[in-house]
C-alpha cells in the first residue's frame, strides 16, 4: 500500500494564499467590479501586494486560474439534460439550464469582455466555453445534428452562436430583457433552428 505524498506546511500555505488571490478576484468580478485592481484582489484575501505578484506574475496568469475558477464553478451548476427526451422537451430543459448558467456568468464575461481581445489567457478561457458548449449541443441534439445531413455542422455552428454570452447579453443589456423574457427568446431561437 502506497501513502499519499505529504504536503509541507509550507506548500500548504502557498496553495491557500494562491486560492484566497483567486476567490478574491472572483468575488469582486462576481459583485459587479468588472476591473478590480491588484490592491482591492489583496485586501480581499487578505494577503499583500508583494504576496499577490509572487504567485502570478502579471494579472494575465491571474485571469488564466480565475477563469479556470469560474468554468469549474459553472462545472459543478450543471446538470446534463437527458438526451433521450423529447425534443421540445430537450430544448426546453437546455434554455432553462443556459439562461441559469449564463446569468450566474454574466458579470465574469462582461469582465472578460473589456480585456479579452488583449488577453491569450482570457480568449483560451473563452475558446474552452464554446468547446464545452458545443460538446453538450453534439450529444443532446444527436439526432437533429444528424439529420441534418450536410447542413449539421452550420445548425450546430448556429446553436453554439445563439447559446453564448454574446447573445445573451444583447437580450439582457442592450435591449433590456429580463431573464424570464430573455429564456424565452433563446427557446424559441433554438427551437426555430432545430424543427424542420
């Protein structure tokens, strides 16, 4: 029988500080602070300055495990829908779930937004939300995708599209939707891509 390796206190110290800079800089984004400084991301952890930039080294490394945060946490709030359903069915539970992740997201990407054409660790977190939402669309809507013969690729092309944050945001900022009108916009958009 083989023992655990032992983490030294202080390895165990570092990882708690790494994490308190991570739930800090969620937080703050998650409140509403689209841009929090070095200094706010500190005195929320409760570490200093000099401890922040000694576990990343420029707030590009820090964008890069506090997005991996938020797509861990988005992780855990999802329920995969059964993919033997109906499809009004399927396309109903989907919209719910995705309008209940996407405004639990919501002030995460507006945040990612201001930074990500400049950031490589803010366009990769995005790349892996398009990945994991198109992975989700092939298998709960199987057999759609694959009626659709040729034409497959560009409906799923078309479901990742209408089922991402900019979408979303459009509906909810820029034409003033609430949730409950904005879940049904996305309905019935998914539901027109996918009934024949």
């Amino acid at each position: 029988m083989t023992t655990p390796p032992r983490i030294d206190g202080r390895t165990a110290r570092a990882e708690r500080t790494r994490n308190a800079i991570v739930d800090a800089h969620c937080e703050l984004i998650l409140a509403g602070e689209l841009r929090p400084t070095a200094d706010r991301i500190a005195k929320l952890a409760g570490v200093s300055l000099r401890a922040l930039w000694s576990h990343f080294t420029d707030m590009e490394a820090l964008f890069a495990a506090s997005g991996l945060r938020i797509l861990e946490q988005r992780d855990a709030a999802f329920e995969p829908v059964p993919p033997d359903l109906p499809l009004p069915r399927r396309i109903e539970a989907f919209c719910h779930q995705r309008a209940r992740l996407l405004e639990q997201v919501a002030p995460a990407a507006k945040a990612a937004s201001l930074k990500e054409p400049f950031s490589p660790a803010l366009q990769r977190n995005r790349r892996a939300h398009v990945d994991r939402l198109r992975d989700e669309l092939r298998t709960l809507f199987a057999p759609e995708l694959e009626a659709a013969g040729d034409a497959g690729t560009d409906l799923l092309t078309a479901l990742v599209g209408v089922s991402m944050w900019p979408t979303w945001g459009t509906w909810r900022d820029a034409m003033g939707l609430d949730t409950e009108q904005s879940r049904a916009a996305l309905t019935r958009t998914v539901a027109a891509l996918l009934t024949p």
